[in-house]
C-alpha cells in the first residue's frame, strides 16, 4: 500500500513532492484534456513552487518517451503473448493503448520529472 513520504505515492497521486498534501493539477482528472495541463502555481500547504523554471516541464518528454514504451509493451504482452491475437491486432491494440491513455502517459511523465527535482519532507507537512 502506497503512504505518504514514497515517491511512488507522488508520482502516481500526482500530488505536491515536497508534503504530498494536495494534487499539482487543478482538475484530477486528466481524461478532462482542456484542463490536462493546468496546474497550480505553488503548493497551499508547503509554498513549494511547481514550475521551478519557465519551460521545466520540457523535459518530461523524455520520462514520457519511456513511460509510453512501458505501456506499449505491456499491450504487446497482453495482446500477443497472452491473448494470442495476430501480429495486425496486436500493432492496433498497442496504437489503441497509446491514444488512450496519453493523458494518463502525460501525467505521469510530468510527476516523474518534478520528482527528480524535488524530495519529500516531512516538516514541509502543515497539520
């Protein structure tokens, strides 16, 4: 089970690295694509400021480009060598694997990114 002080839990959680008291994004929800990239400014809780610099996030291209490879493996995995589906249905199911979960892809990249950056502390947590 995922606490509080675990990367992971920031990563996945999508919530502030330094307390991970409170998300980074204003809507949770990343499927909600015209929001998908709107974030809070600073940490309500901390102060801990998100974009560190202008164009930070840039760099979470490359965590995506791995993060994309992974999930397009595991449909590879699931499609072929579990389901035994032809090689045809498998390269759609990866494509449709990739498309759907690109918010999802894009997100994580972005927790990932500022995670390298920005450790957890426990005396950042207020309350």
């Amino acid at each position: 089970m995922l606490k509080k002080g675990n990367k992971l839990y920031s990563i996945l959680t999508g919530s502030c690295p330094k307390c991970h008291q409170e998300s980074m994004y204003k809507d949770v929800n990343p499927y909600r694509l015209g929001k998908l990239f709107d974030m809070h400014e600073h940490c309500s809780n901390c102060g801990t400021k998100y974009k560190i610099e202008p164009s930070f996030f840039y760099g979470a291209m490359y965590v995506s480009y791995a993060v994309g490879i992974a999930f397009a493996t595991a449909a590879f995995v699931i499609s072929y060598l579990i389901v035994g589906a032809s090689l045809i249905n498998t390269f759609i199911s990866i494509v449709a694997t990739l498309v759907v979960f690109l918010p999802v892809i894009i997100r994580l990249s972005r927790n990932i990114w500022i995670n390298f950056f920005i450790k957890y502390d426990k005396e950042a947590v207020k309350g």
